[in-house]
C-alpha cells in the first residue's frame, strides 16, 4: 500500500474532491483525519471508510480559525504520535456571487481559501519538523492561473496565493524533509457553494476550451493528491499538477 501507517489530514473531507481523497487514502493504508464544519457528512465519511476496513476518524474545523487548526493538529498527534500528510483541500466557489466587486466576498474567498491553506501549513510544518518531515498537497485551481470572467476575482487571488504559498513552503522548508505541491483541478462537478459554473448551460460552453471534451471526476483528482503525497513523489517539491483536462495547455 502506497500510504501504510501514515498519519493523514485532509482539511473540507466531508464531500467532494476531500471525500475521495479521504477514501482514497484510505485504501492505500493511510489513517486520515476528516477535518470540516459539515459534522454530520464528515461523521457519514469516516463511518464509511471505516465500514470498508479503513481507518478514519471525524473533527470539526474551521479553516478560517486558527485555533480551530490548533486543536485539530494537537488532536491528531496526541493520539498517532506524529502527522505526515496534510492535504489542504478546503475551498468554496465565487461563482455564486453576482457582483464582482463586492468587498464581503473578497474577504470571505480569501480567508477559506487562502488563509486557511496557510493555517494549516502553518500549524503542520510545525509538527512535521519535530519528526524528520512530512508531504503538504494543497488544492488550487487552473483559475490561480488566468483571470476569468465568471467568478469573484477573489476566487482567482485566493488560488493563485495557494500557489505561490505552497513554493514558499516547498521553498522554506525543503530543508527539514517537508514537501510541497499544488494540484490544480479544472473542470469538475459543482461543488456545494457553485453557481454559475453548476449551470448545464455554462458548464457545456466551458467545455468547449477543454481539449478532452468532458469534466474531470473528483476521483481522478484524487489520484494526482495520493500520488503527491507518498513516497513515489520524494524528489517532487514545490510543483504545480494539472487536473484539467488540458485547459490550460490551449
């Protein structure tokens, strides 16, 4: 197994691209943390990974919360010995706001999306240090590339601070053993805080730049975190994996 006895964390793991990620992990020997505010969905995935001769366990976090992180760090240590994964995974849309220069929704986007990725970096390149290193994967996006005209421009500032956060940590810390990588997904099923980009009608002509002609499926991002990771990627720090299809390859 490609993750055995490693100790995971996988922050916004009550659904999505964090749920199977979790399951994935899971499956490769891992024992993973799902870390969300949806308590009932987080309590339903570990439940269900445990159902299937995994080992997973439910905390609430809050992202946004620096002692939220905290606890949920000191939580996971107190009772594995140490962290060696920590996925940042936890992010919500700006395609559900309608005015673009809405001061609320910048605040918002950066503060999920970004400030939470560096909470957590934060609080497990701590730990990690202590134990001779650890692999960091954090979610961003093909939109901390481009610019786009339907969503928050927050959105795009939140994800490429993901991606050029995740270089420093890569950068910062490479000398303790502590690796860092982004991947960024393209086009994918609506997340729950989706609006214009849920639309059938938007979504058909979004596919239309993406040069495999369908959306990508939340497994397959999976794949590009497992592999991130583990070990097989143990020269691999401070890079940037596309899950889009092609997109931005156009």
């Amino acid at each position: 197994m490609r993750l055995q006895d490693k100790i995971a964390i996988v922050s916004g793991a009550a659904s999505g691209m964090g749920a199977a990620t979790a399951r994935r992990f899971a499956k490769e020997g891992a024992m993973v943390v799902i870390a969300d505010m949806l308590d009932e969905e987080g309590r339903q995935v570990a439940a269900d990974i445990t159902r299937n001769n995994g080992a997973a366990e439910f905390m609430h976090l809050d992202v946004t919360d620096e002692a939220s992180w905290r606890q949920v760090v000191s939580a996971t240590v107190a009772q594995h010995g140490r962290l060696d994964i920590l996925v940042n995974n936890a992010g919500i849309s700006g395609s559900a706001v309608t005015d673009m220069l809405d001061t609320d929704a910048w605040d918002r986007l950066m503060a999920v999306n970004s400030r939470g990725v560096f909470l957590g970096t934060k609080y497990a390149v701590l730990e990690m240090k202590k134990t001779g290193g650890g692999a960091i994967v954090n979610l961003s996006s093909i939109s901390g590339n481009t610019g786009q005209t339907m969503t928050h421009m927050g959105y795009n500032a939140s994800k490429g601070a993901v991606r050029t956060l995740t270089k420093s940590t890569a950068v910062q810390f490479g000398k303790d053993g502590i690796r860092a990588n982004s991947v960024h997904p393209g086009l994918m099923p609506p997340m729950r805080t989706s609006g214009a980009t849920a639309d059938p009608a938007v979504r058909a002509k979004m596919l239309q730049a993406v040069p495999l002609r369908r959306a990508g499926e939340v497994d397959e991002v999976a794949s590009a975190v497992l592999f991130l990771a583990s070990d097989e990627a143990s020269y691999i720090t401070g890079a940037e994996l596309y899950v889009d299809g092609g997109y931005l390859a156009v």
